[in-house]
C-alpha cells in the first residue's frame, strides 16, 4: 500500500508539474519542447528563417540550428554567403541584395533605371545559384497618389520581368506596415500588391505576404489567404505586438493561418522573421517552427 500510495502521489506531481509549464508557455510553446520526441517535421509546409533575426550567429551556425532543428533554408541571406549555405544544403529561400533601400523602390520613377540596373545584375546572380526568389520594394510613397505608385510600379517592373522569366527567378515583392516599422511605405495593404500582380500578369512576380505587417495594417489574415493566395509566394511570422517569439502570449493564431495556407496548396516558403526576445533564441526557432508545422 505504501508503494502503490508513493507512486500515486509522484504521478500526481509529475502531472501538477506539467499543467504548471503548459500553463506558463502555452500549448504550443511546450509542445514544441522536446523535438527528438516528436519526431522530423511534417512536411506540409517548407520552413525558413529571416537571416537578420540571428545577428548573433554566424551564418555558419545558423546553417547548423537549421538543420538540427529539421528544416534547410534561410531567407535573407547575401550572395557572399551563399558558398556557405550550399557546403551545408541549405537553400536561400528569398534572396535579396538588389534593392536600393526599403524606401527607393520601383513605385518611384528615380529610381527605375538603378533599380534595373541592379536587378537585371541581381536576377543573373541568384539563377546562376541555382536560386529563385529575389525580393524588391516598392519605397515610400513621398507624398504620391497609391494609384500614380502603381502606374509607376508595373513601368518599372516590366522592364526586368522579362528577364526574370527568362532566367527562372520570381520578383517578390514584400507588403510592410507603415503604421509601426515602415513610415510611408506604399506597399502596405495587400489589395494593393494584387492590384499590381494582376497588372503585371506573371507568374514570375508575387508578393511576400508578411503576417505581422498585415495583421497591423488590415488584419483579417486567414480570408486574405483564403482569397488572394495565388499572388502570395512567400510568407513571414512574427507576433503581434511586439515582432516577437510567435505563441499564445499575442493575437496571431499562427496553427490557425498554417493551416489555412496549406489548404490553399501553398508550395513555397514560411520564414520566421521575429526578433528573439527569450534567453535562449534556438530554443524559441524550434518552438516557432513546431507551432507552424501543421
């Protein structure tokens, strides 16, 4: 009796002690704990990671998290590292390093022959890498009509997209707040990044759909997704407020919008792109991919 009774109360602990850690990270927090136990990811979704969220690491060291962690790819990652990706296998999901700045973009026509320039140079870059992705920027709007930004936008495109298509690299273009991080960015509202998609009617032009900047802009994520996700070719996490560890302590049902994207047949990238604010940075990657695995 007294071992039956012994073993009672050290089941009772072990539960007590449990409820107190789901209670104090969330469900998916400490779901995400123990990744041996649970086994490789999913698959359903190909997971990347925002370079400049890891300052602390070198690229080398990221490469290995990535891969403990299970998944290979790194968004953000310039073409003097790329050598390093590749002696690891790890892919640059979204390649950048053409653009001027987030605030001269395409949507100005000052900009348009340095940007081509730049991106013709650029788009040979990441083809002859065996990349495919390459991000641009429309920039601030200076005080321009939304629809003079477009006009000028699609001119300003057009005279690279082609040579996009023809070397096998998609422009994606990313949509930003300009309420929090971003002010007077043009590209803040995602009718107005289709709008340009359908002007533009390529395959080889999208949008990265960043769920932060949005979720401050418009809200309304998974209908957007739902409706709009053929012009989106690239995602971004972080939580809101704060871009932060993504979980149950902020407003973004992240297992929620997976799910949402992997209905629509999503074959591309979700990069988490929030800024570690816990002890232990990897731990909160590793916690962030599980809770997006769906």
């Amino acid at each position: 009796m007294n071992e039956v009774s012994s073993s009672r109360r050290n089941l009772l602990k072990s539960s007590l002690v449990a409820g107190a850690g789901f209670a104090a990270f969330g469900a998916g927090r400490a779901a995400a704990q123990d990744t041996a136990a649970e086994g490789p990811l999913r698959g359903n979704l190909r997971h990347s990671v925002a370079r400049w969220t890891f300052k602390d690491l070198s690229v080398e060291q990221l490469c290995a998290a990535v891969k403990d962690i299970g998944f290979s790819a790194i968004d953000l990652v310039g073409s003097e590292d790329w050598p390093t990706l590749k002696a690891h296998g790890i892919d640059s999901s979204m390649c950048n390093g053409a653009e001027i700045s987030l605030e001269e973009g395409f949507a100005a026509t000052e900009f348009h022959d340095e940007l081509v320039e730049r991106y013709t140079r650029h788009i040979d870059l990441v083809a002859d890498a065996g990349y495919r992705n390459l991000i641009c920027f429309s920039g601030n709007r200076n005080g321009m009509d939304p629809e003079d930004g477009l006009r000028n936008a699609e001119e300003g495109l057009k005279r690279i997209l082609g040579h996009a298509e023809d070397r096998g690299v998609t422009l994606v273009m990313e949509l930003l707040n300009s309420k929090v991080n971003h002010p007077d960015y043009l590209c803040d509202h995602s009718a107005w990044g289709v709008d340009l998609c359908k002007r533009l009617g390529s395959q080889n032009f999208g949008l990265l759909y960043d769920i932060y900047h949005m979720q401050i802009m418009e809200g309304d994520i998974i209908a957007t997704i739902r409706e709009n996700h053929q012009y989106f070719a690239h995602y971004h996490t972080a939580g809101v407020p704060g871009r932060h560890e993504i979980g149950d302590d902020q407003e973004l049902n992240y297992p929620a919008i997976c799910r949402a994207i992997v209905e629509t047949g999503f074959g591309g990238y979700i990069a988490q792109e929030f800024t570690p604010e816990a002890p232990d940075p990897i731990a909160s990657l590793r916690d962030a991919v599980r809770i997006c695995d769906v």
